[in-house]
C-alpha cells in the first residue's frame, strides 16, 4: 500500500466527521485548556480550516497532556495522561488512517486495542495452547510500559511502513508535546501516555516487535496490550525462553521487564486479564475464573454499594448494583462461576435487606411493613424490636417479608440466572 500521502486521507471530510463522532462518543475529561468536549463542534467550526493547514504544512503545535494518577489494586498508580479534546480529534483522525495499515502487519494472537478483539479471545486462546500440553507458562511484566517507550525506537518502526513526512512529524510532535503536572511542565522524553486516542496503536506497533521475534522462534504465546504469556512444555524451556525474551525487550525495544512480577509458573499460579485458571480433573483439562484478586475486588465493591450509611434510595443502589453486575459478568461470563454467583447473590440479597431495614427506620414502621408483607401481627412486632442488623436479616420474619421474588420485583438481578443467560448465548 501506498503510504506516500496519507495526510490528504487523515484530512478529508469523512474521516474527521468520523473523528468527531467518536470523540463525542468517548466523552473524556478537560484537557490542560479546559476545553469541553461539548466545545468541540463550535470551535472546529471557526478554527478548523486553519488546524488543517496547520496541518499540512507541519505548523500544528499540540499541547501537553494533563497527567492525572489512578491509583493501582498494588498500592502504585498509573499515570494518564488527558490531551485536549482537540489534540483527540487529530490523534482520532490519525489513528483510523493508520489502524487499517497495520492491522494486516499484526499477529494473530495480538488481542488487545484492536477491531473486533478482546480479553476473553486471548483467553480462550490460552487455554487451548494450554490443553495443547503447553502447561509452562512465561508470565512477562512490562514495568510502566507507557511511561518507558523509546521514542526514536517508536519512529524508526513506525517509519518502515509509513512514508508520509507530514504524519511521522504529527506523530512524534504528539509523542513529545510534555505534560502538566498541577502547574508545572515536564518534557516528554520517554513514554506514549496512556489516555490518547492513538496511544494504543503506537503501543501495538512497538509490541508486534516482540510478536515478531516470538512467532520467528515458534513460540506460543497470546499478548493483550502489555501483557503476555508465552506457554512451552517443559519448566526448563520457560526459564531459557524467560531469560531471552526479557533480554530482547530490555536490549532490542528498550523497554524494562519487571523480575519481581514477571515468572514461570503452572496455569493455577498466575493471573491474567483478571481470569486465574485451574484444572478440571473430571474433563481433564485446564479451565479459566475469576481470579481470586478480581473477586476479592467485586465483593470490595458490592460492599460499598450495600453499605447501610450510604445515604441514597434503595433503588439507586439497585441500579447500582445491577449495572456492577451485568458488567462483571459480560466480563467473565466465559468463566467457571457458578456458585459463586449463587453465593453471592445470596450476600449481596441478605445487604439489601439490611439497607431496606434500615431505611424502614422505627419499629413501629418495621412492624407495619413486615405485617404488609405477609408476615404474622404477633412475630412482625417480635422481630421489630429486636436488636442487630445483621442477626435480625438473617431471621425468617425478614427473608419472609422481603423475599428473593419481592428483591427481583424491585428490580435486582440475580448473578446466577444473568450468568446462566449470558454463558448460553457467549
């Protein structure tokens, strides 16, 4: 493919009309202007016939990216970084021209960032390398992998393929436009921040290095993103191919391998895209679930939205609720998890009940709410005044009164039977 002139292609009408679209769609916070993404419309509308001619004759200047820290389940954090909205639209308009050149350079096994792809693919994928007797797994970290890619490496990749001066210029102009932290500025000398629309298109055409060398070795593997797993037969083969791999990265891609997260180890002993695995002895072979760290971080959540002295309706939080729980399990739905949703239903039914006893406030209003319900005049007034939350909904007065049927009248979804759903259909 010719890629001589694409900076016509980025410009012309249909692609920024499709650039704006999915910046809208995106939303996103202020960049370092402050400028809105509502804003958009109206200021391309005066400006941008002069962004384009900036453009073409390499005038335009992005501006720094606002960092904002997110913090990590490990205690660290990630760092963002926001562009304006306007330097979106561009690095958008950019990224779709560019996405479909490389799409045909990728590997197959490459999931993350891409049309079409997702997490649970490169799981599903895993698994069968995996039940392919590739049980050994090369468990590689990439430390801060944004934050640390080589720029001059990034272009010179970057430039194999794409020959159009005026977009390896807008390109690296994005790379190193800075970043304002609070009020201070700091270049950009390192690192593609994570937050910019073309930002995981630059991180795939770095990795497919790795997937290069990986594939030229024969090896199986499966990346998302920065993460990846490289599955072999034999512990001895993964401690060689761990030693040549991160030597590649750190030597050839400039990129750091961290040794405190990265090992080899047997499926059950490693985490990845959230999912752990484990295996079924009765169908003999390796299967996926949450891991216990990504359930250990729902039940976190679920609490928070259960929590009694939240002050909001019960029915806030059961669309709070809902909306977690549908998440989580589209999520996972390719997972082993059925009694744990059925425990779990069960946990997140008896913290409902205890918000809606709560909220009931007097004994007198519980008492009549409970006599409403069904539940006898003489044991509705026993357990109105009866002490303790959480002994009190665990009583049969309660589950009685505010039953599973009446808690899925009010709008509650059941994990178990949306999972059930969900695993038929995925």
């Amino acid at each position: 493919m010719d890629t001589n002139n694409l900076m016509e292609q980025i410009l012309s009408k249909d692609n920024l009309n499709t650039a704006y679209l999915q910046v809208i769609r995106n939303k996103g916070a202020e960049g370092v202007d402050g400028m809105k993404y509502t804003e958009l419309g109206e200021y391309l509308s005066e400006y941008g016939e002069e962004i384009k001619n900036q453009l073409r004759i390499r005038k335009y200047n992005p501006q720094p990216v606002r960092r904002v820290e997110i913090p990590k389940p490990d205690g660290g954090v990630r760092n963002l970084g926001v562009p304006t909205v306007v330097d979106r639209f561009i690095q958008q308009a950019v990224a779709q021209v560019l996405t479909p050149i490389f799409e045909e350079q990728f590997h197959e096994h490459s999931y993350g960032f891409r049309p079409n792809r997702c997490a649970q693919q490169a799981v599903l994928t895993a698994l069968e390398i995996m039940n392919d007797g590739c049980d050994w797994i090369v468990d590689i970290d990439l430390e801060k992998f944004f934050d640390t890619v080589n720029h001059d490496k990034l272009m010179t990749i970057l430039g194999k393929t794409i020959k159009d001066g005026d977009v390896i210029s807008i390109v690296r102009k994005f790379l190193v436009s800075g970043i304002m932290i609070e009020d201070e500025y700091e270049e950009s000398v390192l690192g593609t921040p994570q937050g910019g629309n073309i930002s995981p298109l630059l991180a795939n055409i770095m990795l497919n290095e790795l997937d290069k060398e990986m594939e030229q070795r024969g090896l199986n593997f499966v990346r998302y993103a920065d993460d990846c797993i490289i599955m072999v037969k034999s512990e001895m083969a993964a401690n060689r191919i761990m030693r040549s791999i991160s030597n590649f990265i750190e030597e050839k891609l400039g990129l750091k391998v961290n040794i405190t997260k990265s090992k080899v180890d047997k499926p059950k002993g490693i985490k990845y895209l959230g999912f752990g695995f484990y295996y079924d002895t009765f169908d003999k072979q390796y299967k996926a679930k949450p891991h216990a760290k990504s359930i250990a971080k729902f039940k976190a959540r679920i609490k928070e939205l259960t929590s009694r002295s939240w002050g909001v309706s019960n029915a806030y939080k059961v669309r709070k609720l809902n909306q977690l729980i549908r998440g989580w399990i589209n999520y996972f739905k390719i997972g082993s998890m059925k009694n744990f949703c059925r425990l779990m239903d069960g946990h997140i039914r008896y913290r409902l009940r205890i918000c809606i006893w709560k909220h009931w406030k007097t004994p007198q209003n519980r008492a009549k709410n409970l006599i409403r319900l069904g539940v006898p005049k003489w044991a509705a007034w026993r357990t109105a005044y009866a002490k303790g939350y959480a002994r009190v909904c665990r009583a049969s007065d309660v589950n009685q009164a505010i039953s599973n049927k009446r808690l899925a009248q009010f709008g509650l979804v059941s994990m178990l039977d949306y999972y059930t759903e969900r695993r038929v259909t995925c």
